[in-house]
C-alpha cells in the first residue's frame, strides 16, 4: 500500500480533520487536492517538522513499526513493551466515547498511519528519520535476589504466601530411574485407549518421585469443580505420557510396562534419556496440554479447529531459547511480555467462539478481548512449562498456589465464582538450567550435577543394613528390590532377591553400585564375597533359547546324525538316543535329513 492508496481511501471530512493536522496547510474543498497536498507534504523535507512533534510514546509507535514490524503496528506487543498505547490506538472502536476523545483525534499518528499501517513509501521516509527502538530489558534475578514471599489478594487474606523453589535438574536425576523401575516392576494401572494413569497409579508414582508433587495434599482446597477443581496430580500425571510417547513405556492390556528402549535407558545417561524424551513429546506428545486447562469448555465441540500443539510447542521453544538467560530466574510475566513484545505467539484455536467458560452463549472467547494472550496462550504456555518441562528438569520453578494468583480473568464473563482459571497458575519464576540448556541446544555438553549425599547405612558382616538417614523414594524403592525390613531401622540383604535381580547384567551392576555407593566407610568382605558370588552364579547359565528334542529309532541313526555334514552342524546328542535342535535351526536340519532320505514328522497339533 502506497501513501497515494492510503489517502484515496479516506471520505474528505477525514482528509480535512489530517489535514488540520499540518499547522502550515490550509485545507481544500477537494478530494483530489486534499489528497495532493498531504502527500506532498508527506513525502517532502517538511516531514521533520512533523517527525519533531511527536511525542516520546509516538515516537516509539512509529519506530517499532517501520524497524520491526513491516509497518504494521501490533497493539499487543507495544503495550507489553511500553506499558501503555498511544492514543489512537487504545480506543475501543464500538465505543461512541473514544472516538470523539480530543487527544486520539489531535495525534499525529492519524497522519501516518491508516488502519494500522504505514504505507511502504512513507515508512521508508520516516526510517530514516526515527532511529531502531532499543530492544525490551527485562529484569533477571538470582537466588539471593528471588524473593522469599508474594503478595496474593486474595477474599480472605492478603497476606504473604512463601514462594516455593524446586530445582528440577536434580529431581530428574533421581525421578527418572524411580519411575522406570517402578514401571519395570508391573501393577501401574492405565487407561487402555488414553494411556493416562489411574488414580492407583499417580499416588504410586508421586510416592518415588523426590519430593512429590508440586503441591501437597493439604495445598489441594475442596473445591467444586466449576470453583476450579483440585490442583493435583501434576508431576506423577505427566510422567507416564511422557514415557509412553517416548517410547520408554507402552500399554500393555491396562497396565504400563516397560519397552526394550526403557530397559536400556536405566542403563544410559540420564541427561540423554531426557533429551530424547524432551524432542518426542514436542512432537508427539499428547493430549493437547490445553485439556488440562479444563475450565475452559468446547475444546471437543464440533468445529472448534484446535490448532496442532506441535506448533505451539515450538514457538515457546523459541521464546525460551530466546527470551530466557541460562542459570537466571525471570519472572513469568516478564517471559510473556517479551512473548508479546518479540512476537512469539501462537493460535489455540481457528473458531474461539467454540470455547467458553461456564456456558457456551454468554461465556464464549470468541468475543473481543476473551481469547486474549493471557486466557489462552499464557494457560497452554503455563501447562507446558509447569507440567511437562518441569518435571523433565529443563526449568526450575519458584511458584505459589494457584488460588488468585494470575486475577487476569476476573472480568471474563462467568468466571466471577473461579478460584483459578488453571491449577498452573501459580507459576511465578522460571530458571532455564543446565539441563534445559543442553536439550534446547544451547550448549554443545551436559555435565551432571552429583547430588552430594551422607551415607543411607552401615553393612555388618551379618550383611544386615543399619539405616543412618531417611531413604529417599528411589532409595526406597532399590531396598524393597533387595532387602527385607527388619526391625526399626535395618533391613537384611536378601540373597535370594540379589540373585533374582542379578540374571539381568546390567541389574546386577546397579545392585552393586547402590550398596557400594551408599555404604558408611568400607564395605564389609561378607558384602564383596556376596556380590562375587551372584556374579559367578548368574553368569554361569545361558539361556539359548527353544529347541526340538528328537527321538531316533535307535542309538546308530543318533549317532550317524550327530556326525554327519549334512546334520551335525544343525544339532547336538542329548543322551543314547536323542537329538537337540534348536528352534532357530529346525529347517536348516530338516533340508540336511532330507539329502540323507529321511523325514521328520510334523508335530501334532
């Protein structure tokens, strides 16, 4: 669009009311002399004048627009910038009242821009004219810095409630390994179409996860569904769609049990493991983390056009690869204004007027400003980061509880009775760690950080384990799979377990890291003479697999076979008269019997 096409498009009290704007132009009567005159003086040196008029918040209108935007000016990334909107711009266009306001009708932006953009040959004018606009600084904190309490307005209260810090990059180290042995051992329970686990299941899972979940269950208010509802399960919820689509864990029936890959993975570097299920769930992961907002109705309705959560997983990759430095806390309001600011945004749905809150009439987001950022890509984004990546351990999170923590709905038709509008709301600060870094990208290497630990016991050479410490819920758990509780505090080795454990190579060798690495001082000659001994032991046989045992008709024809070219490579003696063949090798030994003019029947049915 030229200026020449601009102008053309205006009714002449329009062209008059900008040409009132021009303090040493006099308005015409005609449409074409109007247009003439303002493009030329547009177009001429005289437009410094006009570029010297504006003011420091016009200014800034006009630089985002023709440095970073094509021309176009976008309210939303602005008013995140800048706090605020230039006055034709903040008028609400079915308002009778702000169309009359003096300051929107008096702004010299009314002379650049037309229906929100600049026309081509004049943004090329006024780009030379208005510097690049400074890029959006954000305030970073660290630890020291991160404040200990926020202030929530709470009906009831306004008091401060204690800011929550968990560092996720070590949780994960620990959870992992937990959740794939717990799932090793069967009994979880899900659902056999959704793969979302029971409710069995998520308390199973929250009870080996280091430290539960985000919230405890006293932090879960009883509160009616159309309230909001209960703000757990999330960590143990995420953890089984996470395997599952990473293909660590399927379905099996209506239990979850491991895969070839998850049995690997107890084997492999957690950091990689992590990696991998991070770029599975961007791309496949599901379902839509938008259902886990369930306040927000019709996201099944026919002709709702949810968008792919592919794609919005990948613009907040972006952002946090962009917008967050690694090892800094920053506010999650900061992260959605840079969001808005650097244009990182993403549509939830192709129809918003199929979603709504409460009833479907009076509280659909398809009217203005209800599928604004905040109701729907801050609640996906708050999903996503809270639920998933967190629990991954690529952010650390500081949070609250989620009851009026984000009052940016209050005005949403039918959400009056709300206590949230997502139990993700209480989500206050994001730190992308080392971890994070490693699987965004960022950062070519990943170097673990060793949890530094005392000592959980004390071996006797009765190999009777004298506790020194509370377990943690993995270590929990690697007891249970080992030992018997005894009295308080000590648990007996349990040989039996060890062995049965021990037939899998790899189990054997974390067993024995385990006892090694928590034991108090040297480990008593008892525990290595132990572990030697179930080494020898279940190494000492090999499963070779099925085999046919043949009966000859007499001890010569054994013999025969088990010697000649034709058979003896296919099969072994197995006493006077019988012949082992393994399953593997079955034809190959019936094709060597037929060049010998015999036949083996076929085994009845």
């Amino acid at each position: 669009m030229t200026l020449q096409d601009a102008l053309s498009s205006l009714t002449v009290p329009e062209l008059k009311q900008r040409c009132s704007l021009i303090p040493d132009l006099r308005a015409a009567n005609r449409k074409d002399q109007l247009i003439a005159d303002i493009k030329g003086y547009l177009l001429s040196e005289s437009l410094d004048k006009l570029v010297a008029r504006l003011t420091e918040l016009e200014r800034n209108a006009v630089a985002e627009a023709v440095h970073n935007w094509d021309g176009h000016f976008h309210a939303v990334g602005f008013e995140a910038k800048y706090g605020s909107l230039p006055a034709p711009f903040s008028d609400d266009p079915l308002s009778w009242l702000s169309r009359r306001r003096k300051d929107s009708q008096d702004s010299m932006l009314k002379l650049f821009f037309y229906q929100q953009t600049i026309p081509a040959d004049l943004a090329a004018r006024l780009a030379q004219r208005v510097p690049a606009p400074p890029p959006l600084r954000v305030e970073t904190l660290d630890d020291e810095q991160l404040p200990e309490t926020v202030r929530i307005q709470r009906p009831t209260s306004e008091d401060p409630e204690p800011l929550r810090r968990a560092s996720t990059e070590m949780l994960v180290h620990q959870d992992l390994p937990a959740v794939l042995r717990l799932v090793a051992q069967g009994g979880l329970g899900v659902g056999a179409k959704t793969g979302l686990a029971s409710a069995a299941a998520i308390r199973r899972i929250e009870s080996v996860l280091l430290g539960g979940d985000w919230y405890d269950p006293e932090d879960d208010a009883d509160l009616p569904r159309w309230a909001g509802g209960p703000i757990r399960p999330i960590r143990p919820f995420a953890w089984p769609l996470l395997l599952q689509t990473g293909g660590l864990a399927k379905i099996d029936g209506n239990k979850l049990g491991l895969t070839a890959k998850g049995k690997k993975a107890l084997s492999q570097p957690v950091h990689e493991v992590v990696k991998q299920l991070f770029e599975r769930w961007q791309r496949k992961g599901k379902p839509d983390e938008l259902r886990r907002v369930d306040l927000i109705k019709g996201q099944t309705s026919k002709g709702v056009r949810l968008t792919a959560p592919v794609d919005r997983r990948f613009v907040i990759e972006d952002a946090l690869r962009d917008c967050c430095p690694v090892g800094e806390w920053l506010s999650i309001d900061d992260l959605f204004r840079q969001m808005k600011a650097a244009g990182y945004r993403f549509v939830i749905s192709g129809n918003p007027w199929k979603l709504y809150l409460t009833e479907a009439n009076y509280g659909s987001l398809g009217y203005e400003g209800n599928a604004s950022f905040e109701v729907l890509e801050a609640r996906y984004t708050l999903a996503y980061l809270f639920e998933y990546l967190a629990t991954l351990g690529l952010i650390d999170v500081a949070y609250v509880r989620p009851y009026r923590a984000r009052p940016d709905y209050y005005d949403l038709w039918g959400a009056d009775s709300f206590s949230f509008l997502s139990r993700y709301d209480g989500l206050q600060y994001l730190r992308l760690n080392a971890l994070g870094a490693y699987c965004l990208d960022l950062s070519e290497h990943y170097a673990a950080q060793a949890a530094e630990r005392p000592p959980l016991f004390r071996i006797g050479p009765d190999l009777q384990l004298e506790l020194l410490r509370a377990p943690e819920p993995a270590e929990q758990l690697q007891l249970e799979q080992i030992a018997t509780p005894a009295e308080a505090g000590r648990w007996q080795l349990d040989p039996a377990q060890l062995l049965a454990r021990g037939t899998d190579a790899d189990e054997r060798e974390r067993s024995r890291q385990f006892l090694e690495s928590s034991v108090e001082g040297e480990a008593p000659a008892e525990l290595s003479d132990l572990l030697a001994r179930i080494e020898e032991r279940a190494s000492a046989l090999t499963d070779a697999g099925p085999a046919r045992l043949i009966q000859c008709r007499d001890a010569a024809l054994a013999a025969m076979l088990s010697t000649d070219p034709a058979t003896a490579a296919h099969c072994s003696r197995a006493g006077e008269r019988h012949l082992c063949v393994p399953e593997k090798k079955l034809n190959a030994f019936r094709k060597g019997l037929a060049r010998l003019d015999f036949v083996l029947p076929e085994l009845a049915p």
